[in-house]
C-alpha cells in the first residue's frame, strides 16, 4: 500500500507537504483532487472530511498538516549517527 498524498496544485500546506516529502525521499502517489470542495469525493472516502492535504500511508490516515509533517520525519527522516 504506499503513500498517497491528496492535493490539489495551489494549496501552500500541500507546498509544504510536497516539499517534506521530496526532502526525504519518500515515493509516493500524487492525486491532484478538484478545487471545488464538494467534489472531492475520493479525499472524502479516504479521510471523512474534504480539506487537503490528506496522506495515507498504508492504513494510516492523516488530514492535518502539521500531523502529516510529524509523521513523515518520525517514519522516513533518516538518522543521523
């Protein structure tokens, strides 16, 4: 199951979330989901509400990007000896 992050393309804390991961070097899938709120159905499945950003990471499911950023460095941010 690997990551995906829900976004759309204007969005400055999907910036953000972008960034973190390209910093890290975490593959993941990117689904670009409508601008108008209402239709994005696929984030409401996934997450229960229509806000992005919105990653999955197998069955981990976080809406909130200060969330998103915590998890990504505790789970992927490499160890410095």
């Amino acid at each position: 199951m690997g990551v995906t992050l829900y976004h759309v393309d204007w969005c400055p804390d999907c910036e953000v979330v972008r960034q973190k991961l390209a910093e890290l070097g975490v593959p993941y899938d990117g689904v670009i989901v409508p601008d108008f709120r209402p239709m994005r159905t696929r984030v409401y499945e996934v997450s229960g509400q229509y806000y992005v950003p919105v990653l999955t990471d197998g069955d981990t499911v976080l809406s909130e990007t200060h969330e998103i950023l915590s998890h990504l460095d505790t789970h992927y941010a490499k160890s410095v000896s």
